[in-house]
C-alpha cells in the first residue's frame, strides 16, 4: 500500500516552520455560534498560538479564506516552505476533494482541528475528507484544540514522543 505523508516524516532537527490554513467562516469565529465554537477570534487563537510556537522556536505562516480555490492556491505557494500543516478546513472539511488533493500532493503531514466536537453535530459532519491523510484529528476543545494540534504535530515532526510516530 502507497505510504501516507504522515508515514514519511522525517526527524525535522533545523526550525519548524507550520502552516496554518482556516476554512469558509472562521473569519466570524468570536461573534459566530459560540455555543459551537467558543468566543475567541481567530486573531485571539493566532495570538494563543504564536505564544505556543515562540516557545518551541516553531514559526507559524496564516491563512483563512471562505474560498477553496485560493485555499488550493495558499497551500501550492506555501508547500515549499512549510514542514507540516495545522489544518481547520471549517465547512469543507466536509466536501473538498480539491483540498485533499492538495493537502496529498504537498506531501506533507497534517492534523487537522476543530472547534466543535463535529461527532456530536448533524451527521453531515461525521464525514471529512482529510481525516484519513491526517496524523491525527483533534475536535471539540474550541480554541485549545489548535494548541493541542500544535503541540502534536510539533511532537511528531521532532520525533521525539508516540504522536503518529509508530
Ligand atoms: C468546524 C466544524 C465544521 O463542521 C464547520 O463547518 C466549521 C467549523 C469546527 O471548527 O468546529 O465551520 O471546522
């Protein structure tokens, strides 16, 4: 069987460098749903996050678009740069295979996150397309579950712990 991207990592020893990649709405995240998705915003979960990275002498690249094709685009032009993704793919999580593609072809490792506990929603959103190519998939911990992504996939690129390194 064809090795996963998650499979091919090597031990990163040089600074890591993660792309941060938010789907259609997250924008809005602060004032949209806080029943699901909590009351930070995106700019208050950069912040939480760039704070987390510093410490790990990670760098982190953002992005969010409600539009998949600059999506594709962000992570063609970013591939080249970037060690590994942090991925909330928000609504097309669901649906794109476009981004799956693109996630596969960059042949880099990902988790994906997100806010809600999508397994506990409408059953739409029991089914993503990323999950599989994925080192892992973190939900329902709101802003934290982007922390704890980090924290894993930073885990996984040093090599150092059991996180998706069996
Ligand atoms: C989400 C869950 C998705 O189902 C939804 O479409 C989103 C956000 C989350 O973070 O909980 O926009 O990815």
């Amino acid at each position: 069987m064809a090795k996963l991207p998650q499979d091919r990592t090597e031990r990163v020893r040089e600074p890591i460098r993660i792309g941060v990649l938010n789907g259609p709405n997250l924008n809005l995240l602060g004032r949209r749903e806080p029943h699901h998705y909590g009351t930070q915003t995106l700019a208050e979960i950069e912040s939480l996050l760039r704070d987390r990275a510093g410490a790990d002498d990670v760098s982190l690249v953002f992005f969010q678009s409600n539009d998949e094709g600059e999506i594709v685009d962000w992570v063609q032009a970013n591939t080249a740069s970037v060690h590994a993704w942090l991925v909330n793919a928000a609504a097309l999580t669901h649906t794109s295979v476009a981004l799956r593609d693109a996630l596969a072809g960059s042949d880099r490792p990902f988790v994906e996150v997100h806010l809600s506990n999508v397994f506990a929603r409408e059953s739409f959103r029991h089914t993503s397309l990323l999950s599989d190519l994925a080192i892992g998939v973190i939900a329902g911990f709101r802003a934290s579950s982007y922390l704890f992504g980090l924290d894993a996939l930073v885990q996984h690129l040093r090599g150092g712990a059991e996180a998706g390194a069996e």
